[in-house]
C-alpha cells in the first residue's frame, strides 16, 4: 500500500505541473489523483492505528 500511495501521489504531483504549464482546466484529473492518494495514505494510518492493539496482544500471548 505504501508503494502504490507513493506511486500515486508522484504521478498526481507529475501531472498538476504538467496541467498547470499547459492549460488551467486540465488539472482535475492530476488533483483527483492526488485526493485518492490522500485518501489512500489516511486508510493506510487508520489500519496501522486500529492493528497496534491486536499486535500487542499477539505479543503478549506469544511471551506468556
């Protein structure tokens, strides 16, 4: 997931500048690529933070 966020936000950042230096009204596509990212790095931290309870009890029980 972090891969394909980087890959993500680096294509959206790519194709902003690249929409921008052409023509102003191209830029909603490269934003609404740059939202998903946004979206996708949020879901991302929000697993990781609901999982830290389950990884200490799995340790827990893996040391008793």
């Amino acid at each position: 997931m972090v891969v394909i966020s980087i890959a993500l936000s680096l294509e959206g950042l790519e194709s902003v500048f690249e929409a921008g230096n052409e023509n102003v009204t191209d830029v909603l596509f490269p934003i609404a690529i740059v939202i998903c990212a946004v979206f996708v790095l949020l879901g991302l931290g929000i697993y990781r933070r609901l999982s830290v309870g389950t990884e200490i009890r799995l340790n827990n029980e893996k040391d008793e």
